[in-house]
C-alpha cells in the first residue's frame, strides 16, 4: 500500500523532500493563527494527507492529488456559497499537478506507464507551466518589476501594499529577466533539442530558482512587506528544488545513459 522511500540527502531524495514540503507547508498555512471553521481543518488534512501519499509512492497518489484536491474545493466552495473558490480550484489544479508529477516524471518512475521520449517531453511542459506560474503569479516579481509595488491579501484577509524604491524595483526587474531567460533556456535545451552554448536544462532551472529568491528577497526587505516570513522562505526553497533538481535528474540522468550505451 506504501513504499518508504530512502533519505540519502541524493539528487532524487532531496527533490522528494523538496515536494513533501510544499505541503508540510500549505497544512502550517491552514492552522496559523487558528482553526476558525471546518474548512481549515479539512483543507489540512487534505494537504496533510497529499503529502504524504505522495512521499509514501501510495498507488493512484499523484492522480488522486491533482485531481482530488481542486474538486474538494469546488465542493466546498458550492456548500460555502464561495464563489471565488472555484477561481482558486483551477489555480490548485495549475500549480499541485506539477508538484505531484515532476519529480516522478523526473526518475523515471516506472508506475507512469511512459516510454521516456514521452516522459521527457511531458516534464518539459509540467516544468514550463509550474515556472511560468511562480515567476508572474505566486512570487509577484511581474508586478514588481513593472509597476514598483504589490498589493496581496494576507491569511487574516487584510490587504497590504508593497512600495518598492527604484534600486529594489532595478533588483525585480534583473530577477524577472534572469527568469524568464531561464525558461527560455530550458524551453530551447529541453524541449526543442537546442544547443544554446554549454547550456544544459538544468541550467535554466537554477535561473529560475535565482529569479525567485530574488523576489522573495523582495518580500523580506521592501516597504510594507509582511512581517513573518519564514514559512514563505521555506515553501520558496522547496519550489526551487523542485524546479532546478527535477530537469537535473530527468535530463542529465538521460545524457548520461544515452552516453554509457
């Protein structure tokens, strides 16, 4: 019914670590500051039990997530009258079906049922949505970049504003570009077979990663930034290990093969 997996601090260990912590921490998300009514305490459960279905290789876990979770919510959000809620379910669909994939897709696992042309090629459209979707939705580096300030909604509903001086939007605007020339990067090297100098895939993960931490430097230091941030960092971490281990492992790992035969 499970497989413990092995905790070796490896390449595939740290990216399966990297994937239970984006739900460790949406679950801490869900009970800080309190449970206030039934969808706290389901909503943690719900990503309690992801987690660990997805570490623990329990059968049918990856589809059961990336499916489970945003119809939940839309189920929720009808018996809430939620409206917006529908909104978020298709947002969760977009960001858990990548996080529930990739690391998969990455080693290879034999549960997929892919060759691994097939398999290759359906990361590389998994990790292009999943970079496109934390570099101009979830970090707010977009908006940063172009409009020097962020306004966001923290978990008590209370709107807050961000103002960034012009060497702190200079800084959003060099993450942005590294970024996005990241994906371009993998999209040329991994997808479309392109030699780009001695760029390899994993090559523009870390530029993604870069991007990213570069906002979140933003999130900590900016005018109006909010206060505790150290669950936001450690969720930022884990979506960088996702996204620079997952094309290291997946496509170094096949260069090297296709070498050795």
């Amino acid at each position: 019914m499970f497989k413990m997996p092995t905790i070796d601090f490896s390449a595939k260990s740290l990216l399966m670590l990297s994937q239970l912590g984006v739900f460790a921490v949406f679950a801490y998300w869900s009970v800080d500051g309190g449970m206030e009514d039934a969808f706290d305490y389901v909503f943690f459960v719900m990503m309690a039990g992801a987690g660990l279905a997805l570490f623990l290789s329990v059968p049918h876990a990856r589809i059961g997530v990336t499916l489970g979770i945003p119809a939940l919510m839309v189920v929720l959000g009808l018996a809430m009258g939620e409206n917006e809620m529908m909104f978020w379910a298709v947002f969760m669909l977009l960001m858990i079906g990548p996080i529930a994939y990739m690391p998969a897709m990455a080693s290879g696992d034999p549960t997929l049922g892919l060759d691994d042309e097939s398999r290759l090629q359906r990361l590389g459209i998994l990790w292009i949505v999943f970079s496109l979707l934390m570099l101009f939705m979830m970090s707010g580096l977009a908006d940063m970049a172009t409009e020097g300030e962020y306004s966001e909604t923290d978990n008590d509903g209370d709107e807050f504003t961000m103002v960034l001086d012009s060497t702190e939007q200079t800084i959003a605007q060099g993450g942005l570009a590294v970024g996005v020339i990241g994906v371009l990067v993998f999209l040329l090297t991994a997808l479309m077979g392109k030699e780009v100098g001695p760029m390899r895939p994993w090559h523009g993960g870390v530029m993604t990663g870069v991007a990213l931490l570069m906002a979140q430097y933003l999130w900590m230091t900016v005018e109006g930034a909010p206060g505790d941030q150290m669950a936001d960092l450690f969720m930022i971490l884990c979506f960088i290990g996702i996204i620079t281990l997952a094309p290291c492992i997946a496509y170094e790992g096949s260069s090297d093969s296709s070498g050795g035969e």
